[in-house]
C-alpha cells in the first residue's frame, strides 16, 4: 500500500511570525508533529507543490495540484491533500472537474488551528484523511472533523469554529473511527479511464445580489467578466421594481452566461417556482439548481474553459458531472 501526501500550505502548515500566522512547514514536518510515520504498515510518499495561505490560491494552482495527482495516479493507491481551509472547497470541486474518474482516493484536508499550536486539529485531520485513502472509495472528498464528503459537494461553513465544513445538499459519504471507515453513501461518480483536463476560464465573476444592487454596476461587471454567477435570494429571482436589474441580465444573458445559485445554503434554486423566477428564466438566466457555490463557480470556470456558446455552457452546467447536482 503507497500513498502519496501533497503539501499545498494553509493553516495546517503556519508558523506564528511577527505578521501573524504564516505558512512555513512542509509536508514532512506537518507529518511529523502529527506523529504519522511514513513506514508503518503504509509506505507514505510525500511532496510539497505549493506553500501558501489558501487565501493566495488562484485557479491556476489548481492546475498545478491537479498535475500532480494525474501523475500519481497509476504509482499509488490514495492521495491526501494538505490545503488551506479558506479555499479547499472551491480546489475540491476543480478538482472534481478537472480530474475525472480517478480510481483511487483523493483526500483534501486542513485544519483550523496550526499544527504548531496546542490542542490543533491537525493530526486529527491528517489521520481521518490518511485513513480514508487507505481504505476508502475512489473519487475526490474532503476530511474533516472525522467526517468524509464529497468533493463538490463539501463547503466551509464555519469561520472559526473545528466542524467547519459540511456537505451541502448531499449526505456525507463516510465516517472514520480510529482505524475504521464507515460507509454511508456511495457516489456514483462517472467509471472510465482517468483523464485530466485543466481547461478552465479563470476570468467570471460572482457577484451576491442585494436591494439596492444597480443595472449599471451589474452591466459593469458583466463587461469585464466571460461569465457572471448571481447570488441571488432563496429559490431564485431577479428584481424588475425600481431598479430595473432584469433588464440588464437580459441584455447579457444573450451573449455571456450568467448563472443563479442562492444564499441560502440548502435546498438550491429553483427558478419555476416564483414569478420572479420565472421572469430570470425567460431572460436566459442558467440555473444552478442544488449545486453549492464553490462548484458553481468552479463549474463555469471549467464550462467556459471549452466553450463560448452559451447554449453549450447551458448544456454542461445543467449536466451531472461529478455528482455536484441533483438531476
């Protein structure tokens, strides 16, 4: 058994410096005061292909952490993830899409607090995670507070707080207790042979609507934008009394997708259900359905990375790629 442990920085990998936490260790020290050995029972590998604040991460990195996997993937037999908690969602769920029908585990993790700190959730983290791609399905998950979900479907829902992260709209696939997995949901991801394709459009925005929010900085933002996400209220709708932002969505919706999740974190968009809903429909407006917002946005990114056409942006968005909807 040969897995292999990649180090990306995060909090689990800072240091407390004159400027605040920052990080600093690598992969083999994080493994270390973790007290995981790399020869117990498991042959572990390690490397180290970025050290940042996930805060830095941009979907290039993602490139270069995806790399890494695909030429992993026929030397071992589960991969972790070290990653910072701020952003490890949004890479799980690029991830997802840019990694297809991988036949191993590919477990992202982090921690809350600093491994250098007392009391860190790190090793905790780091073994749930270790354990799993062990002994787990394959796919691409995240690990956290013994918990395992779905990489498109896990998000950080917690600033602070240890239990920071939940599957959103999507039961939890796993538990991990001591040396043991519990199975709970099995995915039925996509069989094939393993591809990787990093393809992606870095350049849309997302943008949360608010009262108030005007058809002209929307128009602005569309402008410079390949493809916009709105954020919009509950089940989904667009605001046509006194600021007539509607209008403006149509106007883009025609020539750039323009895709509507919620902030509501469960239950979806559904955009038949309202009058205002509907209106956003007639207008173009491409429904996000179930999806949480890190695959949204991650998912326009990989759509406009193949296409401009908005129909066939349509078209991938609507279509399950990586059990991140519910069709």
């Amino acid at each position: 058994m040969r897995i292999l442990i990649i180090g990306t920085g995060g909090t689990i990998a800072s240091a407390m410096t004159e400027r605040g936490y920052k990080a600093e260790l690598g992969i083999d020290e994080i493994l270390s005061r973790a007290g995981i050995k790399k020869s117990d029972g498991v042959k572990i590998d390690t490397e180290d292909v970025l050290n940042l604040d996930s805060t830095l991460i941009q979907p290039e990195d993602w490139v270069i952490i995806g790399k890494a996997v695909f030429r992993a993937l026929g030397e071992y037999d589960g991969i972790v993830i070290t990653h910072g908690t701020d952003t490890l969602a949004y890479t799980s769920s690029a991830l997802s899409f840019m990694l297809r029908n991988v036949p191993v585990p590919v477990v992202l993790t982090g921690s809350m607090l600093p491994i250098t700190e007392p009391g860190s959730d790190a090793p905790r983290n780091v073994k749930t995670a270790l354990t799993f791609a062990v002994k787990g399905l394959p796919g691409i998950y995240v690990a956290f507070m013994d918990k395992i979900m779905l990489g498109t479907r896990a998000s950080k829902v917690h600033s602070l707080g240890l239990n920071a992260f939940q599957s959103i709209n999507y039961p939890d696939v796993a538990y991990v207790k001591g040396n043991d997995v519990i199975v709970r949901h099995r995915p039925a991801l996509p069989s094939g042979e393993p591809s990787f394709d990093p393809k992606i459009e870095p350049n849309v925005t997302y943008l949360r609507l608010t009262p108030g929010l005007s058809p002209e900085a929307f128009l602005r933002v569309a402008e410079e934008s390949k493809g916009v996400v709105l954020e919009g209220y509950g089940a989904g709708g667009i605001p046509y009394r006194g600021r007539n932002l509607l209008e403006a969505v149509s106007e883009v919706a025609g020539e750039k997708p323009v895709v509507m999740t919620t902030q509501a974190l469960y239950g979806g968009v559904d955009l038949t259900r309202y009058e205002v809903g509907r209106r956003a429909l007639e207008a173009g407006v491409i429904p996000a359905g179930d999806m949480t917002k890190e695959a949204t946005l991650t998912k326009l990114m990989y759509a406009l990375g193949h296409t401009r056409s908005v129909e066939k942006v349509r078209e991938i968005m609507g279509k399950n790629l990586a059990c991140e909807i519910s069709t």
